[in-house]
C-alpha cells in the first residue's frame, strides 16, 4: 500500500464521521424542537409553536408530517394562506397523506372554498376516521346544501357518543335535512344531559323553529334563560328557516365553523 493511500484513508474516515456527527446533531435538534413545538401548541401559544415547527422543518426536508403540524400551527393561529403552503408543501412529498388532505381541505373551508374543501375532505374523513375530519366533511356538505351531510355528521357522532357538541352538530344536520323528528329527538336527548350547556339549548330552540313548532320553542324548559332572550333566538330562528336555500340556513346556523 503506498503512503499517500494510507495517508487519504484516515481523511476520508474523518470526513464520513463529521458528516454523521452533523447529521445526528441535527435530528436531536429537530426532535427537540419538535417536542418543544408540540407542547407549545398544547397551550395554545401557536405563533411561537409555528416559529419552532418553522425551524425544525428547515432541518428536515422530508418530513411530511412537520409541514402538516406547521400547517395546523398556522390555521389555528388564523394564518390561512400560511397553512395552505404549508399543507400543499407536505402533499407534494405524498400525495396520498390524510392529515395534510384534512387541514388543507379545513383551511378551504375556512377560506369558503366550500367545493375544494369538499374534494379534499372526501379523502381525507374515510381515512382518519375521526370525529374532526367527519365533521368537517360534514360542514362542507351542509353548505353546498348536500343531504349526505347527515351521514357524515352521524359518523362523527358515533365516534363521539359523550361529546354533546358532535350530538348537536348530528341534529342540526338532519333539521337541516328536513328530517324533522329525528333532529327533534337528537337534541331533546343532548338537552337532557347534566352537562347541557346555553349554546345546546340554543340549538333546541332552533331546530323546533326549523320543525315548525314554535308553541314547543316558547314553552320548553329552558334553565336560566330570560323570557326576552328566549324570544329574541325564536325570532332569529324564524328568520333563518325563512332562507330559500338549505345552504345558506347552514351558513346562518354556523356549520362552518365546525
């Protein structure tokens, strides 16, 4: 062996443990920056959870779940059009990833891109499974004026049976629906639990308004709600049942921000 190759090969050696020090250097930084991130976005302190998840997905360029955890930092932050790059950036390393289908079809609906964020959460909702993404599915479908919302919103029930909100959500779908009965009973049942909070009975009142029932609506039992309070959500009620269109009374109701 000559000396200049025995000279080289403890170089080469050198280099190759510089370039695996450095990169094991940089994916200690990135798990904890991610840890720190996450735990951030738990207190809801998501400006600085999207600087740290900014920092952690310029180490690693492809990962695609940093850039949908990136993406949900930004869109609950209120930075839509920071989500969308975001999410677009995680489906263009996999097309395929349901998360990043969600929050980009969430982030479409938020922006009233109602017919992208349908597309979107078509895909995303059978594949997670979740009581989130079937809602949300749910929401874009009452909004474009779909029955099927009712399907979706049932599922999300179904996955939440003691979530009250996920049961009302399911009543308003099927008030919506003109399924009248069924919404009557679902919310009867979520106004009846202990846990029942204003916004539940509110519900009440409206979808026996959408059923036509005003004489119910003005004489329910309702804790703790002043009679002028309880005519003023009848007169809004009525005002929405009104609307020509099953959309826009899904608009009214506030689907959307489901």
């Amino acid at each position: 062996m000559s000396m200049r190759y025995c000279i080289r090969l403890p170089i080469l050696l050198s280099c190759s443990l510089l370039v695996a020090c450095a990169t094991t250097t940089e994916q200690a930084e990135e798990t904890r920056l991610l840890s720190l991130a996450d735990d951030i976005a738990a207190q809801g302190d998501y400006a600085t959870a999207t600087t740290l998840y900014e920092r952690a997905a310029e180490l690693s360029n492809e990962d695609v779940n940093i850039n949908v955890r990136l993406g949900d930092a930004r869109l609950a932050s209120g930075d839509l059009q920071g989500a969308l790059h975001s999410y677009r950036a995680a489906l263009e390393k996999n097309i395929d990833t349901p998360t990043a289908l969600l929050g980009l079809g969430s982030t479409q609906l938020r922006l009233d891109k109602v017919e992208s964020a349908l597309r979107n959460l078509r895909q995303a909702a059978p594949a997670l499974d979740t009581p989130t993404a079937w809602s949300r599915l749910g929401a874009a479908q009452a909004l474009l004026g779909k029955d099927t919302a009712v399907s979706s919103f049932s599922r999300a029930a179904d996955l939440s049976p003691d979530v009250l909100d996920s049961q009302t959500n399911l009543a308003l779908a099927q008030s919506l629906a003109g399924q009248h009965d069924a919404a009557v009973a679902q919310i009867r049942n979520v106004a009846s639990s202990p846990l029942a909070e204003d916004r539940h009975f509110h519900s009440l009142i409206l979808i026996l308004i959408l059923a036509g029932d005003t004489q119910q609506a003005e004489t329910i039992e309702i804790p703790d709600m002043p009679a002028s309070q309880r005519q003023s959500l009848i007169e809004q009620a009525q005002q929405i049942r009104a609307l020509p269109d099953t959309g826009e009374r899904a608009r009214a109701i506030g689907l959307a921000g489901y």
